[in-house]
C-alpha cells in the first residue's frame, strides 16, 4: 500500500480525531483492513493514533479533567489488555457490525431526543472506561464510546478533547504493549512510514485546533453526535 495514501489518511483523521475526541481509527481501520491484515492494522493505528492523543494533551493540556482521566483510565487499562488479547486470536466482524448499529441508534436517539444525557455519575464513568477500552484494544475502535459517555458531563471543549487525550494514551500504551508482546509485526515500509505519518498526525492536530476555536462552545455537543453518528455507519456498512 502507498505510503503518500496512508499519510494523507492520517491527516485527515488525526484533524477529525482531535475535535471529535475520535476518529483516526474509525477512518483509518476501515480503509487500512482492505490491504492488510485486522492485528497489522491496529498495531499500525494505535501507535500513530498513541502520537495523535500525545498532540491532544500538549495543545489543550489546560484543560485535562484528572477525576474523569482517573475514573475512565484505571479501569479502562484492565479491558483494554482482555480486549487486546482476544483480538490477537478472533474474527471481529459480528462485533465490530453491533458496535455500528449501537452507534447509529444512540446517535438518533441524542438527535430526536436532544434533551437526554446519561446520567453524569462515577457509575458512568467506570462504564465508558470499561467498554471503551475493552473495544479500543479488541478492535481498535474505542473513542466514539468513551466520546459518548463523556458527553454527559457537558465539558468545555477544550477540557473534553484533553481529557479524552490523557484516557486515550493510557489505554493505547496498553493495546501497543499487548500486541507487541503477542508477536504483532509491521513490514520494513510501514516502520520507515511511521516516520511521515507521526509529523503529519501533529499537522492534523494543530489544523484541528484551529477549527476548534471557531466552534462555539453550545454547538460542539452537535458536532460529536454528528460523527457519532457517521463513525456508526462507517463501521457497519464498511468493516
């Protein structure tokens, strides 16, 4: 697979990634699974989606939330190390297929019923911390759930993508170090790849910080259903 392809991926899902709090692995997954094997893909996406949170928390680190940080990422690290070590030896597609329509139908329900939120409590925060993790180190896709379950403490911007960054780390640290240890490799070209899709991963980040600015703070809720919604659709019509 080319390598200017993957880079020019990798732009455009970091930028979605850093606004939304997800998306490099809902855009790159699905496109990635066409040329290369499920675990090469997810080894190869974690480690450039690990740099992608690294960029979140450098740009809006006034912001992280360490409570939240604290309740989604200490549980969060146990499933996704059980997630990561089914993966290393299962076939994804019912599950990544549910976690579409699950996606799809939450996105609806948040559209035509704008006025509910999950509850904002500690019990949901060990939850999103859980499923998110456990999903993001079984199929590499775990953020539009802990974007979901985030969105109910109503952060400010600039909080929700740090905080989403600091979760994200601890969780990508586990899945990179599980695979590794499981024997996942790359080839030689996606090694020396990583090489350009890191910078340009930092180039998305700062191209999103700047749209981040321009989107009014009543707003932002709108947006992360919006791609809620699409990463929904994406995973179930193109796993």
């Amino acid at each position: 697979m080319d390598t200017l392809y993957i880079a020019f991926l990798t732009l455009i899902a970091s930028a979605v990634g850093t606004i939304t709090g997800f998306g490099t692995s809902t855009i790159l997954i699905p496109i990635l699974l066409f040329f290369l094997p499920h675990v090469e893909v997810i080894f190869l996406v974690a480690i450039i989606h690990w740099f992608g949170n690294v960029w979140k928390v450098l740009l809006f680190r006034e912001g992280l939330n360490l409570r939240l940080f604290f309740l989604f990422g200490v549980v969060g690290l146990i499933t996704t190390y059980i997630g990561a070590y089914i993966t290393l030896g299962s076939n994804e597609q019912i599950f990544l297929r549910v976690l579409g329509i699950f996606l799809i139908i939450y996105s609806f329900f948040l559209i035509f019923k704008s006025s509910f939120k999950i509850p904002a409590v500690k019990a949901v925060a060990l939850s999103g911390g859980a499923l998110s993790g456990f999903f993001a180190g079984m199929f590499g896709i775990g953020g539009a759930i802990r974007s979901m379950f985030l969105l109910a403490f109503n952060l400010p911007k600039e909080v929700y993508i740090a905080t989403v960054g600091a979760i994200g780390l601890l969780v990508d640290s586990t899945r990179i170090i599980t695979y590794f240890i499981g024997g996942v490799k790359l080839s030689e070209m996606l090694w020396c790849g990583l090489l350009i899709f890191i910078p340009i991963s930092f180039l998305g980040a700062q191209v999103a910080r700047r749209i981040v600015d321009k989107i009014p703070q009543n707003k932002f809720r709108t947006v992360i259903v919006a791609f809620l919604l699409l990463a929904g659709f994406k995973i179930l019509l193109w796993p």
